[in-house]
C-alpha cells in the first residue's frame, strides 16, 4: 500500500482497525446450524478480511480526538463497513457493475449465486441500523438516533444510492466537471464524510463546531476519487484486485478525461493539502487524519 510502509503511525493505525473490524464481525456473525448458514457465510465473506477500512479508520480517529470510547467507536465503525460491504456486493451485481472480482477475489455472486449477494447485501444494510441503535454504541439514545441519521442519508438517495444512479446513466449523459462531482460527492464521498461525521457525534462534538471536519471531509472525499479515476486509467488489474478502465470503455465523464490525468493528479494533492490545513486546529492527535489525507493520493492501489 504504498504509503502505508512509509507512514508508520498510519499504517499501525490502518493494520489495528483491519484486526478490530474483522474480530468484531467474526463475533456477530456467527454461522448458525441451520438453513440459513449459506447467507451468513455470504456476508462473512463480504466484510470479513477485505479493504482498506478507510472508512473505519476515519469514524474511530475521529471519536477518539474528543474523547468517546474506542469501543463504542468500534461498533458504530462496524455499522458504516457494513453499509460499504453491502453497496459493493450489489455494486458488483449482473444489473449494475457485472463485475467478476472484488478485492483480489471473486465477487459475491461469483462465490455463492445473485440469490444470495442480494440477501446478503439486503442483511448487511439492515446489520448496519441493528448496531447503531446497540447501547454498546451509546447509552444515549439522541446520539445513537443522530447516528442513525447521518448514515441513513449518506446511504440513501440523498448520498451513495443517488450517486450511484448519476453513475448508471452517466454513459448516456454528457456529464460536466459540476456534475462528474456532485456525482462522485454522493457515490463516494457521502460514506467518507459519514464517517467523519458519525466520529464527531460520538464525541460529543455540537453541530456548529464540526465545520472543519466536514470541510476535510469533503476534500479527501473528492481526492479519493480523483485517484480512484486515476487508478482506474493507469493503475495495475492485479495490485487493485478488480477490473480497470470500465468507465473509459463505456464513454463515461471521469475527472481524468474531463481534466487530463496530470491536472487530475495537482487537483488531487491540492485537494489533500487543503484537508490537511483544516486540521491547523489540532495536535498529534489527528496525525492520522494528515496521514490518511496524503495516503489518498499517493497509494498505488
């Protein structure tokens, strides 16, 4: 992962929340003996031991910075993964992307049949609220609702899943700069801004003292994407462990053919940099928020 190895604090961070994410589900998905263990074995296989965990990382740093448990953190972490999980098994559904790889393996459909992806993506997205409304994550219930409603909106039509249908008819629409972003604000960046978002929440943060955070937020949401578009044109099939070039192949407006890969890549760094300055508030504490902000646009994967 490129920087990872070079960043020590932020690669320790990325390795522990990997390790924390994968037991806690290891515990709440037990298989059981009955008819139903092909599902569950399903959304074990989804969310256990795949990705970066960026998303995690983000919602547990943020919470820790103002003091919230980091087992609280945890579990609400577990709640925004699993939505991820679940956008990407249907993402990669024959009626959507048709993709055949998912992280260095075959898709969830590929591994079980589309019966069982759609089951498990439709159990993943409900795990995700059975969690957030969990006294584990607060005894509060205000901020437990709070949670609930920041990740339903960054999931739904107002978030990822209107994102998602920009994408859909993006091969058929001449999509400019303006709305290749607002695109990419919902399909990507709403998750990661939740995460920011959700971290600040559990800590307690009020509403008027968070601008900071969702203006970092929004500037690694973007610069992520910028070096996924980038990725997608240069990158290496093997080391991203799923297809490359589809969107180029399909005509679609990305960042990259809109602005040429190397204004795409000054965007991105400039974009990094900016989300770094709006940390100037804070210490060693959100050394990891700079770290990940950097790892962004350098990884190679």
């Amino acid at each position: 992962m490129g920087l990872v190895l070079a960043d020590d604090l932020l690669g320790r961070g990325l390795q522990r929340i990997q390790r924390e994410v994968d037991a806690a589900f290891d515990a709440i998905l037990p298989v059981p003996d009955d008819a139903r263990a092909p599902l569950i074995e399903a959304m074990r296989y989804a969310i256990i031991g795949g990705g970066k965990r960026v998303r995690p990382l983000l919602l547990v740093t943020v919470a820790e910075m103002y003091g919230a448990s980091r087992q609280s953190a945890i579990r609400a972490a577990c709640a925004i993964e699993a939505i991820h999980a679940y956008s990407l098994i249907h993402d990669d559904l024959p009626c959507m992307d048709d993709d055949d790889k998912r992280h260095g393996k075959p898709t969830l459909h590929k591994a079980f049949d589309e019966a069982i992806a759609v089951l498990a993506g439709d159990s993943l997205h409900a795990l995700a609220f059975e969690l957030l409304t969990s006294r584990e994550v607060s005894p509060d219930p205000f901020i437990r609702s709070e949670l609930v409603a920041t990740l339903a909106i960054a999931s739904g039509h107002n978030g990822m899943a209107g994102g998602q249908m920009m994408d859909m008819v993006a091969d058929q629409v001449d999509f400019d700069l303006h709305s290749v972003t607002r695109l990419q604000q919902l399909k990507t960046g709403a998750l990661l801004a939740a995460a920011v978002e959700m971290g600040a929440i559990l800590g307690k943060v009020p509403e008027e003292a968070r601008g900071h955070l969702r203006n970092y937020a929004r500037d690694i949401g973007l610069a992520f994407q910028i070096a996924d578009d980038l990725l997608d044109c240069e990158g290496d099939e093997e080391k991203a462990g799923k297809a490359l070039r589809k969107d180029e192949d399909q005509g679609k407006a990305t960042f990259v053919s809109l602005m040429g890969p190397e204004k795409a890549r000054e965007q991105a760094r400039a974009l990094s940099e900016q989300a770094i300055g709006h940390l100037v508030m804070h210490g060693k504490e959100a050394d990891i928020l700079r770290g990940l902000a950097k790892f962004i646009v350098e990884r190679d994967m």
